[in-house]
C-alpha cells in the first residue's frame, strides 16, 4: 500500500479533511491521503528531515526502505509473490 502523508497544510497546521481533498485531487493522487499530525509519523522514518520522504512498506508492514527516493522502483519487487493477496 501506499499512502501519502501531510504534517501541514498552506497555514502551518495540521491538515484538515477539505485540505487532504484538496491536495489528493490537485496532484491527481488516487492513494490514500493522511493527517501527520506533528510529524509523528515522518519522525519515525525520515533520515535526513527533508521533505518529501519516501519509506517503503512489505508485507507484513515490515519496513523495506526509509527515506529513499528509489523506493518507489523498489516497489514491484517487494509486492508479495501473488498479487493481490488471494
């Protein structure tokens, strides 16, 4: 799964719904979009506290790649071996 998260929206505060709609949908995303709030999830991953950060996911949630921006070409190999799970 991906997912995208964002700590703050235009005024420097947590995300609202209308606001997380709004950037799914002016940057043509189809994933799922979440509230970080205080950047408590991009803490646990980012390496560098650049912005955007990329963490890879397996299965089993078991964390492949943390900020790397080649994790998304890393994504096919780390599908499990029949995808979707059945």
């Amino acid at each position: 799964m991906v997912i995208n998260a964002l700590a703050q929206n235009n005024s420097s505060v947590t995300p609202t719904q209308e606001d997380l709609m709004g950037w799914a949908e002016g940057h043509g995303l189809d994933i799922p979009v979440l509230a970080d709030e205080n950047w408590e999830l991009e803490s646990r991953f980012a390496q560098d506290s650049g912005i955007p950060s990329w963490t890879l996911l397996g299965p089993g949630a078991e964390v492949l790649a943390t900020d790397d921006w080649g994790a998304e070409g890393m994504i096919p190999d780390a599908l499990p071996a029949v995808y979707p799970p059945q």
